[in-house]
C-alpha cells in the first residue's frame, strides 16, 4: 500500500515539477507519510500554478488615474441624507427583533505580535476586569439580544494555528452566556506557500508543508464547508454582521448600521471612519468606476493618497475598519462561484527546511504566500453601502506593541476608559482621580440604561467594574 500510495502522489505531482517535497519518504513513519498525503490530495496544484505564473499581475498594480472617487457614503455630519439617522435607528431594531441578524467573528489570528502566545481574541484587554476580546465582543451580542429580545448566532472563525485552542476557550467560559445553540465555531481553510525564486513547495518539516491560513476572504469558503449558509437560512438569519476580534470597540450589530443597510437594500454596507491623514495605514475605501473598491494603503498611488476635493479635505477620505455588514444571498451567490474573488500574493519571511532537512530562518522574504480578501466582494455587489463612524467611538484595533505610537493595548483601554467615563459623567455620576473604570455591555448597552441602573448621587473613586 505504501509503494502504491507514494506512486499515486508521484503523478499528482510531477505535472507541476513538485515531487520534491516527497524526498524525505523513506525517513517517514506510517503516520507522517498519511499526514502528508493528505495534504498534497488536499492541494488544488493547477490552481496554485496558475497564481504562481500571475503573482506579477495582480489587481492592486491597476492604473487607477482619473478613475477613483469619493464613495458615495452617509457621513457623520451630513444632514440632507435620504437616510435620516432615525429612520436608520427604527429599521435596525425591526431587524433586530425579526431575529434575522447573525454575527461573524473573524478570529484566525495569534497574539504574537503582543507577546501573546494564544489565540488573539484570549487577550484580556479590560483594564480592570482583565476580560478578553472575545468576551467583551459576546457580551456586546448579548447585550444586544437582551435588548431587543432575541438571540443572535456568533459565528467565529478560526485558523488551524488557533482553532482547537479557541474552542477549549469558549467551553471553559460557558461560551460567555451564549447558548450552545447561538455559537459556531469552524476552522479556516490553508493555502501553500511556495518559494519566491521558483515557485517550489516549501516543507515545514519532513511530513508537513508549509500552509498558510487563506486569508478572511476564505471566510465564505469556510461558512460553506461547515454547512453554515445552510444553518443560517434554516434559522432564516438573512443579514452577517461581521466584525474582526482585535477591536473591542466593534458595534456589533448596532441598529443604525443594520437601518442603514436594510433601508439602501445594500448587499453589502462598510462602515468607515475618517482617515487621520493622506498615508494613514488603513485600507482606502473608494469608488472606482462607480464601483466600491477597498485598496490597501500600501498600493494605494501616492498623487491619489494626496489628492482634495474642492473643499481641501482628502478626496479618498474614508478608511476602512473592517465592519461590514453582509446580504446571506450575496455571500451566497459568492460561494457558488458566480462572483470571482482573487488570491493575492505576499512575500513573506517564512521559516521551512531545506533541501538537506535542516531549518532554515530566513532573515530575508523567502516565501510566496496566496490569501483572500473579504472586501473584494465589494466591486461584485449590485448596491453597496458606505456608512461613515466616529473612530473614537468605534474603532481601538489591537494590532501592536506598548511600544508603538498607535493600536496598542495601552491606547485601546485608554479610548474605552474614556467611552465609560463619558457615559458615568452624562448618567451623573462622578468619577474621581483618574480611578480606572469599566462597563460591561451586560450592565449598559447605552448612557440611557446606565442612568437607569445608577443613582446620579453614586460616585466612583477606586477601580470600577460594573457588570
């Protein structure tokens, strides 16, 4: 069986010159050889051939010139929309008590960057409680449902890096109130990563290849392998709001925003804020061609980054926070293939083995490695939405170390710290010294319920967390 299987895994190979990555076979146990057969039949060859020979030509090197606008979008301070924020308010909370809305969070990334061997969405980022992202973000859900009497599925997609860690995480906390019912937990898919001089698989070890999580635009992909799409409309969940786990000021699920994106019967509606300056390190949410298009700041054209309007404000304004909110039909239609969503390429500082078995730590970009993007759905959409946020209401990334000047821990509880001290001061209530405060979602979904909760005559003194 042995022999016949490795023949087997020859001519699935050599058509692509790749039979290099079986040359430790004789060295392999009988489960390591299993291991990696599986991942070769897993592989799409012609595919990853394909994007090999086009990585050169990918859509990002466009010549945008005279072709991008400022996307159509309700903004903050706008009062002649066609949308009122009102009429945006009472269309959310009918969703909302239709029971229609499910929640996605995409949770695929680790902690490394903060010094955090785990799962990102376990890093406890409440400055008194210590609660993780992941709780802040369920209670924000709960809360929600609370308010509105329904309960919302979370659906939480993970990587192979953080997958099984994720899970044993939400079952030591009770999923964090949800029922067993309302949480999904499923994996994302992997792409291999080939050298970027040949184009050649490169091996993790001797029984592994290098595979890469394929991006959170293989988020559809995912939803789709684990029978979701087919979950959500048994449950008639017709509208994905979809949130990434690092910003704990994510309004998930937040009337407005769904009001917005019923009322313009978007497929899809992005929420944005107003980018600090012309290079801010965000995507560029823009209309190209009358299409919305999200373009990553570093391939965004320098003479476009500076261009104004004629009011001297930044033409391409609107910087994207990743928080979208998805048509399940849209996303539907996706998966079946009838919307193309392309692989970018990345070069990529990625530890393999060489030739001889032994590690190698590249202290240069070796690897090629091939992801989606969920935004690239945006252009394929019939109507497409652009809603404009307060950043200091909205968006706290945890992206970076204490060390760096933005989106670190330290500059995230900082923007919530004075979220919950606004709310106490307009409640009434008096916050003394500088005393660290916290709100949890299940206390107060608003100023409103705070007020409703707390006597205006309560003042707070030492670190406070209400719950």
């Amino acid at each position: 069986m042995g022999d016949s299987l490795l023949q087997q895994l020859h001519e699935t190979l050599a058509p692509f010159n790749q039979e290099h990555v079986l040359q430790f076979w004789e060295e392999l146990n009988s489960e390591e050889r299993q291991s990696i057969a599986r991942q070769i039949q897993a592989l799409d060859l012609a595919q990853l051939d394909e994007l090999w020979k086009r990585r050169d030509f990918q859509s990002t090197q466009e010549d945008f010139t005279g072709r991008i606008s400022s996307p159509p979008s309700y903004r903050l301070h706008d009062s002649k929309q066609d949308i009122s924020r009102q009429q945006a308010e009472d269309a959310g909370e009918a969703t909302l008590r239709a029971g229609t809305v499910g929640v996605v969070i995409v949770a695929g990334g680790q902690g490394s960057r903060l010094g955090f061997p785990h799962p990102k969405g376990m890093y406890p980022i409440g400055s008194v409680s210590g609660a993780t992202l992941f709780q802040i973000l369920i209670e924000k859900v709960r809360a929600v449902g609370n308010r509105f009497g329904v309960h919302l599925p979370v659906y939480v997609m993970t990587s192979p890096a953080t997958h099984h860690e994720t899970v044993d995480f939400f079952d030591k906390h009770d999923r964090f109130g949800l029922r067993k019912e309302d949480l999904a937990v499923f994996c994302q898919g992997v792409m291999p990563a080939v050298e970027s001089a040949t184009g050649k698989l490169l091996l993790q070890d001797k029984a592994s290849l290098c595979l890469s999580p394929d991006g959170h635009g293989g988020l559809l992909a995912a939803l789709d392998r684990a029978h979701l799409f087919q979950a959500m409309r048994t449950r008639g969940v017709d509208c994905l709001f979809y949130v990434q786990v690092d910003n704990p000021l994510a309004p998930v699920a937040e009337p407005q925003y769904l009001g917005y994106h019923t009322l313009s019967h978007s497929d899809v509606t992005t929420l944005v804020i107003e980018k600090r300056n012309a290079f801010e390190k965000v995507g560029n949410v823009v209309a190209i061609d009358g299409k919305l298009r999200i373009i990553e700041y570093s391939d965004f054209p320098k003479e476009q980054a500076v261009a104004q309007a004629s009011d001297g404000s930044l033409l391409s304004w609107a910087g994207n926070i990743a928080v979208h909110v998805f048509d399940v039909a849209f996303l539907e239609e996706a998966v079946s293939g009838r919307i193309e969503m392309p692989f970018h390429p990345a070069c990529k500082k990625l530890p393999c083995i060489s030739q001889l078995g032994q590690r190698v730590d590249p202290a240069e970009p070796n690897a090629v490695k091939f992801e989606r993007f969920i935004f690239d759905l945006l252009p394929a959409a019939d109507r497409a939405s652009v809603v404009e946020v307060d950043r200091k209401e909205t968006f706290a990334p945890v992206k970076n170390p204490p060390e760096a000047e933005h989106d670190t821990p330290e500059t995230a509880q900082a923007q919530m710290g004075r979220i919950y001290r606004s709310w106490l001061q307009k409640a009434g209530i008096q916050v003394e010294g500088g005393a660290p405060v916290e709100i949890s979602p299940l206390f107060a979904w608003d100023v409103q319920e705070l007020r409703d909760k707390l006597s205006s005559k309560t003042t707070i003194n030492r670190p406070t967390y209400l719950r």
